[in-house]
C-alpha cells in the first residue's frame, strides 16, 4: 500500500536498517524496484526527480502508473512515493496534489532563513494532508539532473538543529561529503558530525548520493541514525550495461522489450541487493 515514510523511518531507526529510495526513470524502473520490493518483502520509497517526472509526462502520470503496478503486482510491502529534491513551495505543492505520499523539499541553497521559512510552508501543507517531509542542508557534491554542485558543503550541526526544531520535518539530509554520481576514490563521510546531528536533532536521517559508498559506511551510517539512503545512478548504470551488451551481442534485436526486459532484471538485481545490504529486507 501507498504510505508516507514517517513510519517506514521511524521503524527502520528503532530496528537498525535504512530503506532504499530509489529513483524512477522509466516504466521499466518502477517495474524492477516494486519487484525487488516484493520479493525481498522490504519496504521501498520510489524517488521522483523533477526531470524524471517531466520525462514521464508529470507526476500525475507518475502517481498512476505507481497504483497501476501496486494493483497488478499485488504489492503488499509498504510504498511511498516521494519528489527527490523539490526546488519550490509550489513543486512540492503540485506532488502532494497529484498523490505523493512523500516529498523533499531542497532549499539548502538558500540562505538559511529562507531555508527555513520554505520548508516551514511545505510542511503545513503537507502534514495536513498525511505527507511527510524531508529537507536538506549543505551541499552533496556531483550532479543529479537540475541539481547540480560545484563543491561539497558540510551541514553544520547547530543549523541542522535549529531546522528540525523550527519546522517539523520528519527526516534530514545533512550533506556530509556525499555525492551524486559515482566518486572520484573513496567517499570521506563526516560521520563525526552525523552522530552530533542525530543527537541534536533526533529525526532520521538520509544520505544522498548512496552509489558508490563502501558497505562498512553504510553499516555505520546506519548506526549512527541513517535510516533512508537514495540509491540512482548504480541502476542506471546496470541498466544501460545490459541494453548495450544485448544489441552488442545481436545487430537484429529491435523490439524494445527484447532490451528493456533484461534492462528491468539488471536494476531488479542492483534494488535487491541494496535492500540486503541496507538490512530492509523481510522488515516489511
Ligand atoms: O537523490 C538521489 C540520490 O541522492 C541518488 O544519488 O545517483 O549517486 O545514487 P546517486
Ligand atoms: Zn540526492
């Protein structure tokens, strides 16, 4: 069923594992990761970038395809559907209406009071309507569709506090060294300051940019209070792995489900083993 993650998160805190968002492209991405859902009986947050949901035809198209696929897969596991990176008031105002269950709202590049007071909107809306909200501050590194970094910022422990208290927020991002995309080396987390932030603030906490993090970080995220990681770029990359070694291996092949299919199972594969790394599994 359709759920905010207040709850997913909470659980997933008091248990000791963090849920997977992964981040929807296409039909067959949302195919894959209610699969592995499924079938590892994890709880799972479906993450929509604004670029993605304008690829798609919009959220609304988004919402519907979702319940379609709840619907005919027969989904048991807890679901939510959640704006990655919401960029205005109005744009996590537009994914409520169309039947998110969930939404971030990313002003971290705002000056902090402006951070505040737009968060702060977001989440009267969105509480009065059952959705939860996550915010962010700092900056992850890298690139992910309009949201793009040219360095990292660490969150600063006091604001994270402040934010928390002052808005509501069910969850926090604090940019602490992650990035999008892969990573030049080894990822250097501050898992100093993410200790002091979960103490100060006591919410969950989330961490972008989770492809490419070793799993002894995640393990550690984790039980420093790290209770959602966004996964993107590493079932794209597995994805177009597949379609390029099947029309490699056949100049005939046309049919788009011919690539597309064995495409799905590459990214049902990567969600699966994450949701088994992120210790979700059978949580549901
Ligand atoms: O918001 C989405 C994520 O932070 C994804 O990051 O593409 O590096 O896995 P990633
Ligand atoms: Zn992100």
């Amino acid at each position: 069923p359709l759920v905010s993650m207040t709850d997913m998160l909470k659980k997933a805190n008091a248990e000791g594992y963090a849920v997977g968002q992964f981040n929807l492209n296409n039909l067959e991405f949302t195919q894959a990761i209610l699969q592995a859902a499924e079938e590892e009986k994890s709880p799972v947050i479906l993450g929509v970038s604004e670029g993605a949901g304008r690829y798609m035809g919009g959220f609304k198209t988004v919402v519907k395809m979702v319940e379609g696929l709840l619907e005919d897969y027969k989904v048991t596991v807890p679901v939510a559907i959640h704006l990655d990176h919401g960029s205005s008031y109005d744009k996590c105002k537009e994914a409520i209406d169309a039947g998110f269950t969930s939404v971030m709202i990313d002003a971290s590049h705002d000056p902090f009071e402006v951070n505040i007071e737009t968060t702060t909107k977001v989440v009267e809306y969105a509480h009065a309507k059952g959705v939860s909200v996550e915010a962010e501050l700092g900056t992850v590194g890298g690139q992910e569709d309009d949201v793009i970094a040219d360095g990292v910022i660490y969150a600063d422990a006091k604001e994270c506090e402040e934010l928390v208290k002052r808005t509501g927020i069910d969850c926090l991002a604090p940019a602490l060294g992650s990035v999008h995309g892969p990573y030049k080396g080894e990822p250097n987390l501050g898992f100093t300051e993410m200790e002091e932030i979960r103490g100060l603030t006591g919410v969950p906490l989330v961490l972008h940019g989770g492809t490419g993090i070793p799993t002894k970080d995640i393990q550690k995220s984790i039980s420093l209070g790290t209770a959602k990681i966004n996964v993107n770029t590493e079932n794209q990359i597995a994805s177009a792995k597949r379609v390029r070694e099947v029309l490699a291996a056949d100049e005939n092949v046309y049919d788009p489900r011919k690539y597309l299919g064995p495409a799905r199972e590459a990214i049902k594969e990567t969600v699966a083993g994450k949701m088994r790394e992120f210790g979700s599994s059978s949580k549901a």
